[in-house]
C-alpha cells in the first residue's frame, strides 16, 4: 500500500485551469489565477501575523506582565480561516493524502472513472458542507453572539465554514473538469519525492 500526497505526481494540477488553445489567457484562467493568489496571499499573511503576534504576547506577558486579551482569541480564529482557505489551496493542488490501493490495481481508464467518482463525492460533500454551515452561521448571526475578549460578532469567525466549503467545492469542480478533459489523469503515475 502505498500513501502519495498527488500535488506533484499528476501533470496538469498546479494550475485548475487550463490554459486556452489560443495561448492568450483567457477569463476563467485570469479568474484562477487571481482566486489562487487571493488564497496564497491571505493564507501566508495570516500565517505571518499569528505568529508574530503570539510572539509579541508571549513577550509581553512575561517580560512586562502585560498580555493582550484578545491576541490568543485572534489567533484562534485566524487558524480556522486558514485551516479553509489552505483547505482549498489543497483541493486545487489535489494535495490531500491518498491511499491508492485500488488505483495501483485498475486500468488507466477504471482509475479515471475512479477519480471522477471520488472527486463528485468530495463535491456533494462541500455543497452539504457550505449549506449547513451556511445555516449555522445565520443562526449565530442572528443571536447577536459576540466573542468573548474581541467583542467582535462571532459569526465572522463562523463564516470562515461556508466561505471555505464554497472554495473548496469550486476547486473540486475545476479538479472535475481536469480529470474529465485529460485522458492521460487516469493512468498510474509515480510518486517523486525529489522536488
């Protein structure tokens, strides 16, 4: 049994979007691209400030006994918005783990059957996923709940839910589409850990 991480193994998955035959780019490409430096951008600068922000409390509480209340509540909810927006970079990327027991025994051509299967129930997932937390997220909109040390509404926290299943399920499409249009996705490809 072998555990590949596909972002690197599958030609053609960098990028959800192919590029068109005319070699201008056209507008879904122009949209990818921007979509995927909005995810990249956010997910690295949130990644950035948490960490130079614990950093700057952990300092301050035990150097001058001075914490910030609400550094460790921010922090908390910025992982939950880059947990779902870096959840879509890996959809786009098909960087989750797989165990491809069975594609190392089928065709080239049952393993695309295969993918595409998989990659509709991740779909049917993310659209459940983004109606219930949808609806979750009205619901806490609607109480009037606000976070503790912030005192912020904490549906924006809430939101990070449907915002990043909606992503996550564009993505899985664009992944849909891939497979769908490249015949060559369904063979057997080979795990290359050298980059």
């Amino acid at each position: 049994m072998e555990v590949t991480g596909q972002a690197k193994t599958e030609p053609g998955f960098r990028e959800a979007v192919p590029a068109p035959a005319h070699g201008s780019p056209g507008l879904l490409e122009a949209a990818d691209r921007l979509l995927s430096s909005a995810e990249t951008i956010f997910v690295g600068a949130a990644l950035i400030f948490t960490s130079v922000l614990l950093f700057i409390n952990v300092g301050l509480r035990y150097l001058f006994l001075w914490p910030l209340q609400w550094a460790e509540e921010l922090t908390l909810y910025l992982m939950v918005w880059i947990v779902f927006i870096g959840g879509s970079i890996i959809v786009r990327t098909r960087g989750h783990i797989a165990v491809d027991v069975v594609p190392n025994f089928i065709s080239g051509r049952a393993n695309r059957r295969l993918k595409l299967a998989v990659t509709m129930v991740s779909f049917v997932f993310f659209v459940c996923l983004l109606y219930y937390s949808a609806q979750h997220t009205l619901r806490i909109r609607s109480s009037g709940q606000v976070m503790p040390a912030m005192q912020r509404p904490m549906w924006l926290a809430y939101l990070a839910m449907p915002v990043g299943s909606l992503l996550m399920g564009i993505r899985t499409l664009q992944v849909a589409v891939r497979i769908w249009t490249n015949p060559a996705l369904g063979e057997k490809v080979e795990l290359d850990l050298g980059d």
